[in-house]
C-alpha cells in the first residue's frame, strides 16, 4: 500500500508529504475544465460523480477509505448504488449528501457498528467461506435451518442504522429524492439504489424503482428495511418478507403496442442483492450514445484478479453447494469488470478477510480502511494522468 497512515484527522488519515502533494495536485488537475467534456469557463468545475459499492459483507469500511478519499479529492457524490455491505455505506453516503453535512461524519458511524452483534454464536460461516467443510463438524448449525430461515436475524443492522438516517432527516426513499434541478433527467431520481434478490419471483430487485412492480409507492417506503434485505446473505440471516399489492403495468415491446404485465398480490421473500449483483457497475449507465451527465466510480473489495488457481474436488453434496452459492454470487461481476469496466473501478485490497468474518478485529478494520484510502488515492492520481474520470 501507499504510504498512508492512521490519523487524528476528521477523515482519519495522513498520508506522506511527497504522496500528499502528488494527490492535490492530481485532484486539481481534474477540477479543471479540461477535464469535463461539458466543461465552457476557465474556472475549476464541481467534480460530481455517482457511485457503486460492492457488497463485501464486513469488509465494507474499506469503501469508507476510498469514498473519504474521492471526497478530499474534491468529488461530490450524486448518487449511489449499492448491494450487500455496499447498501450499508451507501445509504449513509447518500443521507450525508442529502442533508449536506461533511462526508468525513461517515467513518464515525461506521466505526459505531458491532460486527460482533451480527452472529452471536455459531460456526456456519465456515462452510461457506472456506472450502465447503466437512459436513460432520457442521451438523449442529445446518440443523437449525431445518425449521428456520436463517440462523440469524438481521435486526441488529436495521437498529443501529435507522437512528442514524433519522439524524439525517431520512425516515423514507421520499427524503432521498434527488431536486428536480439536479436529477439527470425530468423527474428527481432517488440518491440511493439499492439491490435486493427476490427469491420469490426469481428476479433482481432495484429499489427504490421497482417498488412499483409491488404494487407500493417508493416515496413512502423505507430505506432501511431495503439495505437489511440486500445484506441479508442467504443461510446467515433471515429473509425480509413483503407483502406485494396486485398491480399491472403497460411495458414496451418493440414492434407493438405497449404490453400489460400483471404482478400477483402476495408475500415475497427479499435477500442478499449480491446473489445476483454483487457489483452492479452498470447502475447509472446510459442506453444510447449521450453520455451520461455524471461519471461513474465504482469501488470494489477485491484486487484485480490476475491468478485463477484450481482448488481440486470436492468431498460432499453441502460443500458443491456452497461453491454453486460462491460462484453464482461473483462469477458475473467479475467477467463484467475484465471486459469493460476496469478502468472506472477503484479496486480495494480485501485479501485475508472474508466477507463474514463477523469477529473482525481493530487491527482489521484498520488495515481495510487504510486500503480503501490508498488504492482511492492512486486512483485518483491515475485518472488525472488520463485527463479525467472515464464518463463511459
């Protein structure tokens, strides 16, 4: 990592005088009309941008270095989308810039939360974050999901995260509406997106758009039950249930007039969105040619991977499964981010920690943070080498 240490600092950090200088000057290269296509005044213009957060279960306070660095960089974020931990962060993120209070307020929050509090007992983490297990050593914990749907509840990240957004005058998706004088197209769009799987109708769930295919009004409903069902990890915790109006909805079909979808009324079942988009880069992506008014940062909780190895058979039907679970939960973002969007991607070294290792220590959570800040930093500085953040 870059020479970057922990600080008494409102963001926490401080990097080495040489890296700190070679970053200001990359921030104001890109605040520099050159840099922005739409850009008509010699003035330094706003660097706004969106984001997208990977989900990465405990590893999420390394988003909170990358963001508290593009925030020093001088980038004002517009909106975020976020799956999974990704949820977690991004919701706070979006509240700040909402509300406009100091983005630096992030770490403070985050530091508040309890990794401990998530799973109290038990050991099925293991089955799925190592190599499948063996199933002998496993039996006390798998037998609880005969007659539950998870081993856990996940009420403890909706207590510890609706008073925050409440002291940030969030209470519904109404408070996080973009005005209309800044939302990127005629109608104010929400500053968070979140990604929910819903199990029930097999389908990925953006919320707070796709409320409607329930039937629901999105400015009434609530931000927090939507990130407690994005990281609830299937096995680990608990399904958010929603109750599902019947609703249908004109939808256009190339060649015809527009076709009616009928949505049945009933319960659905919502859980972790990195079942199916772990690292939904393409969030705010545009569908023609016009680029889009804001570029896109995405931050993802991995390194670039460079090395695939081969991890041999395995010994039982469970540990297949929890590779099919593992794979379907990462194999498409990753071919994603080779193909096309590596180069809007701030990679953040999570190595040696999984995403369910809920007895994180201070130690580790530093170590992530501090990656967050370098690989931001040295983003930052690359971008500024190629004459701007990439808008497509």
């Amino acid at each position: 990592m870059l020479p970057i240490t922990l600080a008494d600092t409102p963001r926490g950090y401080r990097r080495e005088p040489t890296l700190q200088r070679q970053f200001e000057e990359a921030a104001a290269s890109l605040r520099h009309p050159r840099a922005h296509s739409d850009a008509t005044v010699d003035d330094e213009q706003p660097l706004r941008a969106n984001l997208v957060l990977e989900g990465g279960g405990v590893k999420g306070i390394g988003l909170v270095g990358a963001i508290l660095s593009l925030d020093e960089a001088g980038v004002a974020i517009q909106r975020v989308a976020g799956t999974s931990a990704g949820a977690v962060v991004g919701a706070i993120t979006a509240a700040l810039a909402a509300s406009g209070h100091e983005m630096s307020h992030l770490l403070g929050y985050l530091r508040s939360l309890d990794f401990a509090k998530f799973m109290p007992e038990g050991r099925l983490h293991s089955m799925l974050d190592h190599s499948g297990g063996r199933v002998t050593s496993m039996l006390a914990d798998a037998a609880i999901l005969t007659n539950r749907e998870g081993l856990y509840s996940s009420a403890y990240v909706e207590s510890w995260l609706r008073p925050i957004l409440q002291d940030l005058g969030v209470r519904t998706f109404a408070d996080l509406r973009m005005p209309t004088a800044d939302a990127p197209s005629t109608s104010p769009e929400s500053r968070l997106l979140v990604y929910v799987s819903d199990i029930t109708r097999g389908r990925l769930t953006r919320l707070p758009t796709d409320y409607a295919l329930y039937g629901l009004d999105p400015d009434q409903q609530d931000p927090v039950l939507a990130v407690r069902a994005s990281m609830s990890i299937p096995f680990f915790f608990e399904p958010v249930h929603i109750i599902a109006r019947d609703t249908t909805l004109p939808v256009d079909v190339p060649g015809t007039s527009a076709t009616r979808v009928h949505f049945a009324e009933g319960a659905h079942m919502w859980v972790d969105g990195a079942l199916l988009a772990k690292y939904p880069i393409h969030s705010f992506d545009t569908r023609d040619d016009v680029d889009p008014p804001w570029p896109t940062i995405g931050i993802k909780l991995s390194r670039f991977q460079t090395e695939y190895q081969s991890e041999g058979s395995h010994e039982s039907a469970l540990s297949i499964a929890t590779r099919c679970l593992r794979t379907m939960m990462n194999e498409w973002d990753a071919l994603t981010t080779h193909d096309y969007v590596a180069h809007r991607t701030i990679f953040v070294d999570g190595s040696g920690v999984t995403s369910t290792d809920f007895d994180l220590t201070d130690e580790q959570q530093d170590r992530l943070f501090l990656a967050g800040v370098s690989a931001a930093t040295q983003y930052v500085i690359d971008v500024a080498k190629l004459g701007g953040i990439p808008r497509r």
